[in-house]
C-alpha cells in the first residue's frame, strides 16, 4: 500500500522539482539580462565619448584650430569613462589591444604629424570592438519576444548610431580640407548605406514609441541641416573643390548623434524596465513553485509515516532485541563460558537461552517473527560453539600443561641423576660428556618451563637468596644453545631478589636465544648490565648483529611484550602462530614481575636487532655497598634508548675487552 501511494506522489515531486528548476533558470536569464543591459549602456556611453573624439580629431587634422577646445573636453570625459570600465575584464582587454596607443595618437595629432585616414581608421577599430564586446550582442533572451525585441532594437540602434558619428567625423575632415581625397567619398557612401540598412531594422524590431522618437531626432533643425550637407556632399563626387563650414556640420550632426544617443539610452531604459518585470514575475513563480513543493514533500512525509506505522514498531521492538544480544548478552555469556572452570557440557545454562521476542512487538507480521525466530537461532549457536570452543582450549591447554609438568618432573630428575654422575666421575672425557648431557638437559628443563608459562600453569622457581646478576646471565646463557658464542661484557654489580631470579633468567634465555638463532653463526651476542641512579632501574641489554627485524614485526613482538597482544594463557598457547611463541613466553615473564618490569626492541647501530630488559628497583636487592636511589619511576622509551646507548658506551670503557661467558 505503501509503494503505491508513494509511486505516483514522487513522480509529482519530479515534476514540480523541473517546474522549480525551469523558473531558477528563466530568474536567472531575466537577472543576467538586466545586469548586461546596464553594462551595455555603460559602453555605449564610452563609445559616444569616442566617437565625439573621433570626428574632433579629424576636424583637427583637417586644418580647423576652432575643434581644440572641444576636443581637450572630450578627451577628459574619453578618460573618465575609460577609469569607470576598469572593473570589466571583457573590456579591459579590449581597451589594453586597441586603445594602448590612444595617448600616442592625441600628441600625434596636437602636433600635427598624425595621418587623417590612419587616425579615423584607429578610433574606429576601438569603437567597432567596444560594440563587438557588448554584452547585449550575445544575451540569451529566452522565450520572451518582447525582450528579444528590444535588446535587437538596442543593437541596431548601436550600428546606426555609429555609422552617423562616423559619418559626422568623416566628412568633418572633407569640409575642412575642401575636397574629398582618396577613398573619402567610397568611404562615405559606405557609411550612409550601413546607417540606412541599421535603421530599416531598428523599425522592424522597434515598439512604436521607440521608432516616434527616432522619426523625432531626425526631424530636428540640425538633422535637417546635416541632411542638407550630406546632399552637397554627395554631388561632388568627382573631387571637385567643396565649400561647407565644418563647424556648422559638426555642430549639426553633433546634436544628431546626442538624440539618438538619447533614444539608444530610452530602449536601453525600456529593455531594462522589462527584464526587471520577468524578474520579479520568475521570483513570484519560483516562490509558488517552492511552496507547491514543500507541501507535497510535507504530505508524503506524513503518508509515509502513517504506510510505516505498522512497521516501525515490531522493527524498534526486533532492533533493540538484536542490539541487546549482540552488546551484552553475547559477549557476556561467551566471557563467562570461557572463564568457568566447568566442563563444556555445563557451560550452558538456563540463563543463556535466548529470550522469545514479545509477540505485541511483533504485531503479527510474519515476516518480523521469522527474522526473530533467525535471531533467537543465531545466538544459540553462537553460545554452543563458543561452549564447544571454550571446552576444546580448556581441555587442550590442560592436556599440554600437563604434559610439561611430566616433563619438567623428568628433566628435573634426569638433572639430579647426571649431577651424581658428574661427581661420581673421574675420567675427563666423559665427564665432558656428562656436561653436555647437562646442559641439554638444562634447555629441555626450560622448554618445559616455557610450556606451562604460556598455559599460565607455572609456579616460579624457589630461590632462597638474591642472586648477584652475573650469575643470573651465567644462568641464562647456560640454558641457550650455542652458548660457546655469547659474550658476556661488563654487568654492572647489582643483586636480585630471590623470588625474580629464576623468572629473570628464563627471560634473558629466551632473549638470547632469539639472538643466536637470527644472526650469523660466526657472529657473537653481547650481554650488557648496567645501574640507572636516576631511574632507580637496571638494564639488561641482549646485542646481537643479525639479519633484525622489520617494523610490523618490532611492533608485533612490542604488544606481546606488553601484555596487550599476548591474551589468556589457554587462548595464548592454542591460537598463537608457533613463531611468535618465544615473544608470548617473554611477555608472560615480564608481567610476572610486575609493574616497571618492561622489554624493549631496537634497531642495533650496523645491522641486527638489541633486546633491553629493565627491572624496576623493588626487584633488586642491596649490594655489598648500598647506595641510596630514588624511588622507582616508569621510564620512557626514548629515556630507554638513551639509557640503554650510554651504558653500553659505559660497559666498553671501563672493560674494552669484555669477558667471554
């Protein structure tokens, strides 16, 4: 129902929304012909400036001194209204290519020197691309006639009224000089034709007090005067000596040339006036359109509220419901299922059953009750396989754990059994051997040890006193490899609380066991120790010149070491890729020792990667000689680094050639 209600009402908004758009645009057509009208008369208003300097400058150069007074008046008006277009790009362009020498023409002329034919034909190129630059020459005037009209009566009226001005010029120069010379009279009777053909159009377009007032202007006195001249003119065509007062027939077509400018200024006010009434005509239409709009906009705003009432209402109820399991009700049981110590056939409880959507929600919609039915199924399968997933890691870890318990108990064993051995043996070789054995049992021991770390099922190691920390690296290369190639440099005398010792030293192992196994097999480890006053902290720096590691990697191994990537021991051990089971185990160490126990990676200066282990100061015990310390703070990263640089520098100076391990 409500598709079809709505169906026919958009398409009525379609409509509307063309209507609205065809009367912006018939606003805006009326606004851009009413400002380009205005700018049309403003150029007009230059043009007959120029053409008044044009035929004063031709009486000039034709020998009448009496034109100079005028014509330095008209030159200042000339300027004006060349100041005034300034603002017009279009007409700035055209004044920069045709008028940059008007300066240079006047002083010409003042002196004399300037040619007539070439002066008339230079004012006459910049009045012709004034009036090809009009605007009204390219208005769109739309579908209105009446304005077509009139802006083609304004053009026509501007091509006869600068055939007249040029005409006036032309032959002001002829009566001065008393003959026509060269192309004059071709010149001439070009410039009567072209006014006679711009007016018999001007009256095919004119209203019929627009074409009065031009029959007005040419019923002058003067008009009649100028006519009279233009007679004379025309019999003496074989250039014959011609005898006219040039002041006279300037005077006279001067005041011609004024009427019409007059009447090219009342079209002009006329077109004007009329794009004014389209205007606000297309403003009045466009305002109803508006209003026609919204309220159909408003009425299908409330015919869609009412279609989708019915809807609306079992949606919230099902979308608040959806929101509810999937915010708190899921991810509470799945965090409770994992973390409760029961087997997986009891992790499922009443209280976890989905709850069955209110049927008044659902206002007997079919279609919702389906989507709730899917929901409710949804999340009782997502609660069984969580319960499926949680049992399966439980019982994983567990099985693990409890494999490394049984070999942690064998290997301990086993080392009690070769420690007789060794005391019991005389023979070098096989003690040597026994050694070995030793030591391999050793890393096994650790292995064992890193198991139940990450299961997070393994006690520390008992220590009954703190240990000094060269023993504790001695400890930690005893349990790598290849520990033949770790050089052990000077570590800065420092104690270790007995209850960190074992824990310390797992974690230095596996360090250097990294580095021994990503550099190259001639290439050493160094371990470096050193006392921070400031910090109240010892670092343990792992050095090695190996292949490193890349950003991602350093980032990667970072959040393990912080604890943010490492997640619960069982979710730790099963899901995490077997590479990176070496960085959880340190990880797991340092949160073991508590806060301000941190480690950092850097990139070693030459290639390689250094590992920088830092005890916060309740971790160590008092030496020989106690100093006092500030109390522990957390260093930065950077302090680290800086830290971390200058003890080694430190640990090189006082022994350059460290001590083998």
């Amino acid at each position: 129902m409500a598709v079809v209600i709505t169906v026919p009402i958009c398409l009525l908004l379609a409509v509307v929304g063309l209507a609205v758009h065809g009367r912006a645009e018939a606003l805006g057509d009326a606004r851009t012909t009413r400002a380009e009208v205005g700018l049309s008369l403003r150029i007009q208003a230059l043009v007959h400036q120029l053409q008044r300097e044009r035929g004063l400058t031709n009486g000039l150069l034709g020998g009448e001194k009496e034109f100079r007074p005028q014509l330095s008046a008209t030159r200042k008006r000339v300027d004006t209204a060349l100041r005034g277009m300034s603002s017009e790009s279009a007409v700035e362009d055209v004044v920069q290519r045709h008028l940059r020498r008007l300066a240079n023409i006047r002083a010409a002329a003042d002196r004399g020197t300037a040619g007539q034919a070439a002066t008339l034909t230079f004012y006459t190129s910049a009045v012709n691309a004034l009036n090809a630059v009009d605007p009204v020459a390219e208005t769109a005037t739309g579908a209105d006639g009446q304005l077509r009209d009139g802006l083609a009566a304004l053009r026509e009226l501007a091509a006869a009224k600068e055939s007249v001005a040029l005409e006036r010029g032309l032959l002001n120069g002829v009566f001065a000089q008393g003959a026509f010379q060269g192309r004059a009279y071709i010149d001439f009777t070009e410039v009567r034709a072209t006014r006679v053909a711009a007016l018999t159009r001007f009256r095919q377009v004119a209203t019929a007090p627009q074409r009065a007032a031009l029959e007005k202007a040419f019923a002058t006195e003067d008009a009649e005067r100028a006519t009279a001249y233009e007679k004379h003119a025309e019999g003496v065509a074989d250039g014959s000596p011609l005898r006219a007062d040039a002041r006279t027939w300037w005077d006279a077509m001067t005041v011609l040339v004024d009427d019409l400018y007059a009447v090219q200024q009342s079209v002009g006010d006329d077109v004007r006036d009329r794009a004014d009434r389209l205007s606000h005509d297309a403003e009045l239409a466009l305002a109803a359109y508006l209003v026609t709009g919204t309220l159909i906009a408003a009425l299908v705003a409330g015919l869609a509220a009412v279609a989708s009432r019915s809807l609306t209402r079992p949606l919230r109820g099902l979308a608040e419901t959806a929101h509810d399991v999937a915010r708190r009700r899921l991810p509470a049981a799945v965090a409770r299922i994992q973390q409760s110590p029961q087997d997986s056939a009891q992790l499922l409880t009443p209280e976890d059953a989905p709850d069955t959507p209110d049927a008044r929600l659902l206002g007997g919609a079919a279609e919702i009750a389906e989507v709730a039915a899917s929901l409710q199924q949804v999340e009782h399968t997502a609660l069984q396989l969580a319960a499926q997933q949680a049992g399966l890691r439980r019982n994983t870890t567990e099985s693990l754990a409890n494999l490394g318990r049984r070999n942690q108990s064998l290997v301990r064993r086993q080392l009690s059994l070769i420690t007789r051995l060794e005391r019991q043996e005389l023979d070098p070789d096989a003690l040597a051997e026994l050694f070995e054995l030793d030591h391999l049992a050793t890393r096994m021991r650790r292995n064992a040890e890193s198991l139940l770390v990450l299961a997070g099922q393994n006690p520390p190691r008992p220590t009954a006193a703190p240990a000094d920390g060269l023993e504790v690296v001695q400890s930690a290369v005893a349990e790598v490899e290849q520990y033949r190639r770790v050089l052990i440099a000077t570590v800065e005398p420092v104690r270790v609380r007995g209850h960190a010792v074992a824990d310390v030293a797992h974690l230095l192992a596996e360090l250097i066991e990294n580095g021994l196994n990503f550099s190259p097999p001639a290439e050493l480890v160094e371990v470096h120790g050193w006392y921070d006053a400031k910090d109240d902290t010892y670092s343990i720096a792992v050095v090695d010149h190996g292949i490193g590691m890349s950003e991602a990697d350093k980032a990667r191994a970072g959040a393990l070491f912080s604890g943010s990537g490492s997640g619960s021991g069982e979710e730790a051990l099963v899901a995490a890729p077997t590479r990176f089971l070496g960085h959880l185990v340190v990880g797991r160490l340092a949160h073991r020792l508590g806060e301000g126990a941190q480690v950092h990676l850097f990139d070693t200066p030459g290639g390689g990667l250094s590992a920088l282990l830092v005890l916060p100061g309740r971790l160590l015990a008092p030496v020989d000689a106690p100093s006092t310390s500030p109390p522990p703070a957390r260093p930065a990263v950077s302090s680290l680094l800086n830290g971390f640089r200058a003890g080694v520098a430190r640990a090189e100076a006082r022994n350059p050639q460290g001590a083998s391990s």
